[in-house]
C-alpha cells in the first residue's frame, strides 16, 4: 500500500470513529433532556396539586383569628384579650385543646396560629406541605430552668448532663452522694418549689418526663419550699449564718486571749492561797511561841493581806471566767453556723431563670450538656435560652402558614403581640427575647423583609432551622 493510501485509510478509519462518537454524545444529551422535562413536569403537576389542595382548604373567616395549643405558662391568652380591648374590631378565640390537636388543626387550615413550646415536628410539617401550607414560626419569649448549687462553693464539677440531672431528682433516685454523678466525695441533698411554682410543673414535664408532675415524681427526700426564697436558702443559708460563722476566726483569737487571761488569774488565786496559807501557819507558829503583841498582830496583819489578795483574785476570776463563758457561747454558735454553712455545699436546688438572675451573686449555675452531644457544657443566658441551645429551656412559640400571616387580621394580632412580647416576658418572670430578634420577627409583618419558612429537623424537640421564604408577608 502506498503513502497515499495509506494516509486516505487512516482518514476515512478516524470519520467513521467521529461518527461514532458524536451520535452516542447526542443520545446521551437527548438522555440528559428527557430527564430534566420529566423532572419539569413533575415539579409543575405537584406545584398544581399543592395549588388545588390549598384551594380546598376551609376559607378562613373574616375578622376572626382562631388560635389553640396549650396556654399552660403562655402569654397568648392575655395579650389576645388586651389586643381586642385596644378597639380592634377582629375577634380572637383561644383554645387549649394541646399542641398535637393545634398542628394538626393548623395543617387542615382549621385556624391560624399554633401556642406552643415546642416547635412542629417533621410529620407535622410534611402535613402542612402535603397540602401547599408553608410554615412560618414566631417566638415570642423562653422559660429556662437553672440547677444551682451554692455559690463560691465546689463539689468538683460545673457541668451535668439532662440524664444526670433527673437521676438525681427522679422518684427513688440512690444518688446521696454527688460522687455517685463523677463529681467530689460530698454529701447531696436536693431541693427546690413545691407543686404552686411554675418552675415545678417546667421542671417535672421537661426533665423528669411526667406528663402531670406531682410530688410522687420526684425522690422522697425533696426538699419543697413555697415559694423562690426558700429554695435559695436551702442552697446558700442564711445571710445570718454566713455572718455568724464569718466570726469564727475572730472570736477563736478573743477566746484564746480571754482564756490566757483567765489562766493568769487562776494562777494569782492560787499563789494567794500559797501566801494565805503561809501566813496562818506563821500566825499559829507565833502563838505556840508566845511572840510579843507586836509580832503576832503583824502576823494577823499578814493573814489579812493575804486574803484580801485572795479575794481580789477570785473577783478577777470570776470576772474573766464571765467573760470566757460568753465568749465561748458565741464561740460555739460559730461552730454551729459553721458546720451549718459547711452542710450547705452539697444542697442543690432549680429555679426559674428570671429569679436565679436577681441573686446569681450567690448561686452557682451548672452548666448543661445537650443531648445530642453537638456541644458540650452549656451555660444558662438570655442567648442560650432564647436560642434554644441551653437544654433546659423552652421556646414560647407562636406558629403559623403564609396563607394565614397574608391575612390582615393574623398579621395585625401579631404586631400587637410583638410589640408587647419584651414588657409582657419580664411581667411574667419569662425570659424576654433580644431586640434583634424581634426587630426581624416584626419585619416579616410589615413587609420589609421575607418571613423565614420552617424546615424541621426530625426530633420535635429541636429548635426548627429556618429558610429563607420566596415572598414577603403582605
């Protein structure tokens, strides 16, 4: 074969190759193309079934707004009465038929808010968009729950986990030793309100798992106190036994000194009974030996001296053994008070945040370990409560779709409920939220700025990570 022909083989081999090539390239583009047209067309029939099924929704009423969920330490109750006393013409029913019944009645378009502590769960959620509702939530306060112990006090740690802190509180709990939760050899003792507290009910249904909590829930040593203060004195003690015991040093020195004292003149009584002894027998010797008038009236002398000393010293005993004796009793008060604060080092109480904040000064908060172990160690504060990130907090929540909120009398309701939320949380002793926060939750009302859509995560117990809505609220 020549060159030429050669070079014209290898040509017309490459042709057939290029041929080859770029029909099984177009195929794989027209591949490509029919998936992404039935993906199109997927995502066009369920946007009109979405549309459809929010069409057949119940319309909503005018000038009402339905609200249920659980009002148990809510503050949805009364601001709805104050919002309908400022000369609002809309009507607002509040419901307490529980959060479960409230989504579910949210989700069939039903009513218009959700009161809860606890946002909506993933089966909610997937109810709410199975039916075109997308969901938006507004906070509008949190509750914590802070464990304390005495503050400037150590059992050997500052941090519990949740399971940690029930088993010490929990009905028929063995824990009586703060070693028993990997902590120093100290005695435990647990304390806290009696059922009239909020801080109870709180405490009982998110820590301890009980539905209605009663004194049966909780180990049969607990220490109940009606009211705040009690429990802190269970924890800290008096402020008159901390002053009492703070003597101590002091009057250990006063006692001291008084009982050198009182030695010295012990020691004088003595050396005058030495002398006055002395002098009786040298009285009596002077007698046998029928000395001269002069000299047994000195020896009288001498004896009447001496027990003149005598008496002088017993006084000064007497004096100083009165003012040991007093000393010595509020000695052994110190001791007492002493022993007293000493015992308080393992008393541990829970108290709602807002008080434990007017007397932090003097209780020492353990940080709490989240469950999921995402992050270790949390301490109690308005941004770790609010945020959701404290463990033993819950978030006042206040949940809603877009087609509610683009309802002027959701939105208007909403706006009076947020303006007051701050002023309304620190009345009822909640925490209220930072003002960024409720700068941005307003914006989503007045249109300056799209709501966030709620994507759950899978536990309900969660806080919801928010997204990024398509259109404002109207």
């Amino acid at each position: 074969m020549t060159r030429r022909h050669s070079l014209i083989v290898l040509a017309l081999s490459a042709l057939v190759i290029l041929t080859g090539c770029s029909g099984q390239s177009q195929d794989a583009t027209d591949v490509v193309s029919d998936q992404q047209a039935r993906a199109y067309q997927r995502e066009v029939a369920e946007k009109e079934r979405l549309a459809k099924a929010a069409e057949d929704l119940p319309s909503r009423p005018s000038g009402v707004v339905d609200v249920d969920g659980s009002t148990r330490g809510s503050l949805t109750s009364g601001e709805a009465t104050r919002y309908e006393a400022s000369g609002t013409s809309t009507q607002v029913n509040v419901a307490d038929n529980g959060e479960d019944q409230a989504f579910q009645e949210l989700c069939s378009g039903r009513i218009d808010l959700v009161d809860s502590a606890r946002p909506i769960s993933r089966a909610e959620w997937d109810a709410c968009r199975s039916v075109g509702l997308d969901v938006v939530q507004f906070q509008i306060a949190a509750e914590a729950i802070v464990v304390a112990i005495k503050s400037e006090t150590d059992v050997g740690g500052d941090c519990l986990t949740v399971d940690q802190v029930r088993d010490i509180y929990k009905a028929g709990s063995p824990v009586v030793n703060w070693s028993q939760v990997g902590l120093d050899d100290v005695p435990l003792k647990v304390g806290g309100p009696n059922q009239d507290n909020n801080a109870f009910g709180f405490f009982g249904r998110y820590v301890l798992d009980a539905p209605q909590p009663a004194l049966t829930n909780l180990r049969s040593d607990y220490s109940s106190f009606e009211n705040d203060e009690g429990a802190r004195l269970f924890v800290v003690g008096s402020r008159r036994d901390e002053r009492v015991a703070n003597l101590f040093i002091d009057l250990s020195r006063r006692r001291a000194q008084v009982k050198e004292m009182l030695t010295g003149a012990r020691e004088q009584v003595s050396s005058a009974l030495e002398e006055l002894a002395a002098a009786r027998a040298e009285r009596q010797k002077g007698i046998r030996d029928k000395r001269s008038q002069a000299d047994q009236a000195k020896d009288i002398a001498r004896v009447n001296a001496a027990l003149d000393v005598r008496r002088t010293a017993k006084r000064k005993v007497d004096r100083i053994k009165e003012r040991y004796d007093a000393v010595t009793v509020r000695f052994r008060r110190t001791m007492d008070a002493r022993k007293l604060v000493a015992d308080y080092r393992g008393h541990v109480a829970y108290f709602r945040f807002s008080y434990y904040e007017l007397f932090e000064d003097q209780l020492r908060p353990f940080e709490i370990t989240r469950p999921d172990g995402q992050r270790n160690c949390i301490f109690p504060s308005q941004r770790t409560i609010t945020s959701g990130e404290y463990p033993l907090a819950r978030q006042l929540l206040i949940t809603t779709t877009t087609r509610s909120l683009a309802r002027r009398e959701v939105s208007d309701l909403l706006k009076h409920y947020l303006a007051r939320a701050q002023d309304a949380a620190v009345a009822a002793r909640l925490v209220p939220l930072p003002d960024d926060t409720v700068l941005l939750q307003r914006s989503w009302l007045t249109g300056d700025s799209a709501p966030q859509l709620v994507s759950p995560d899978d536990s309900a117990s969660e806080p919801s990570s928010p997204t990024e809505s398509e259109k404002p609220a109207r």
